[in-house]
C-alpha cells in the first residue's frame, strides 16, 4: 500500500487510526495528508496518534464523511481502505469535484464493482497488488487518463474484471491458487442459469489465460 502512494498532498478516507497518513509522511512518500474519520472513537485515536508522532503539522486530522471535509482540489491522491468494494464506490460516487487524480483503494471484498467503475470515470490502472492478511486483499492503484485503459487490452474482459488485468498478465502463484479454489468452490454449485454457472466460465476463463496466454 504505501509504495503506491506519491503525493504532494493525500487522503486517506476512513482514515481509522490514522497509521496510513503517519507513514506516508515518515518515508517521504507525501509532503501533507489529511485523513478523515467519521466514527468519534477511531477520530480521537488518530488525533492522538498523528500528535503522538509529532506530525500534526503535517497531517490534519478531520471529522466527516468520505470526501466531504475536503475542498475541491485540495488533494490530488486519496486512499480509501478496510471497507467493502460496494462501500468504497458509494463514496467515490458522491466525491464530486474533491475526487483527486489518483486513487489507491483496497476493499475487503471483491474489487470488480471498483474496476468496473474505474473504467466507466475514466481511470486507468497502474497498479494492482494481492497482500496477505487475514485472506488476500486486493489493493488497486488507479489514474485518470483519457482512452480506453490499456491494461485491459487482449484480455477476456468478465476475467479481467473479476481477477484484475494486471494481476492476470503476471500470473502470480497468489492468483492462481485463488482462480484455482474458485473453480473447485464453484464446479459441484454451476447449474444452466444460475450466479454460480456465469462465475464458473469467468474462471474458467481466467484459468485458460493463466495457463495457455501468458
């Protein structure tokens, strides 16, 4: 998460304790954050922590919901982390004129609705990472960019979006094993109409790129 991150001034929405922006400003990896919180338990934590750190120069600490506290412009790279996929797009929906060029998000759950998203408002991926944790969670580096993101090019496109394009062209032993448990999950499930049989050819389709397109 933090090596995708270069900023003059960031934001890490939902900022939670705060942990991202005091790294950020310790590796040099941004020169200002401003980390919004909404809950007023985890808000008077980061404000602890970013004057415990002696940052509070350097970090604002706001309350507020998503991208509200933030002025038009004010950032030009924003994290959003530790939410749900369909949670993170609902925010970036309402972001309005304060949604900065570059975005790192990081969902809990499956990040197709972020993908899908991205390609409908314009943002390329330049990055995209599966880190451990209590499973594998998709991290996501995104950048506005006019045209069609190359990243999707040449790929089958339902897999792409399920599994992420980058992720796919470099068919790391971390994506296979997660297409693979995906087949076995969804192969005794798949009958004509259901969820399970349009998810089990998207794997299926995944699978074939990973071991024959590559």
């Amino acid at each position: 998460m933090l090596a995708l991150v270069r900023a003059e001034v960031h934001a890490d929405i939902g900022t939670d304790h705060a942990r991202l922006p005091v790294a950020l400003i310790r590796s040099g990896r941004a020169r200002r954050c401003v980390a919004v919180e909404l809950n007023p338990g985890p808000l008077a934590q980061a404000r602890r922590n970013v004057a415990g750190a002696g940052l509070a120069a350097q970090i604002e600490v706001r309350a507020g919901d998503g991208f509200a506290p933030l002025r038009p412009g004010e950032a030009d790279s924003a994290s959003l982390c530790g939410m749900g996929a369909a949670t993170i797009r609902g925010v970036l929906e309402r972001a309005g004129a304060a949604l900065p060029t570059r975005l790192v998000l990081q969902p809990n759950d499956s990040p197709e609705p972020l993908r899908v998203w991205a390609r409908a408002q314009g943002y390329h991926l330049t990055a995209e990472a599966l880190t451990e944790g209590y499973w594998l969670y998709p991290v996501l580096a995104l950048e506005r960019a006019g045209g069609p993101d190359p990243a999707y090019m040449g790929l089958p496109l339902a897999a792409a979006r399920r599994y992420g394009p980058l992720l796919l062209r470099a068919a790391g032993a971390a994506l296979r094993e997660q297409v693979e448990a995906d087949l076995r999950r969804l192969t005794p499930l798949a009958a004509p109409g259901r969820p399970a049989e349009r998810e089990l050819a998207t794997a299926r389709e995944a699978w074939a790129w990973l071991d024959g397109g590559t």
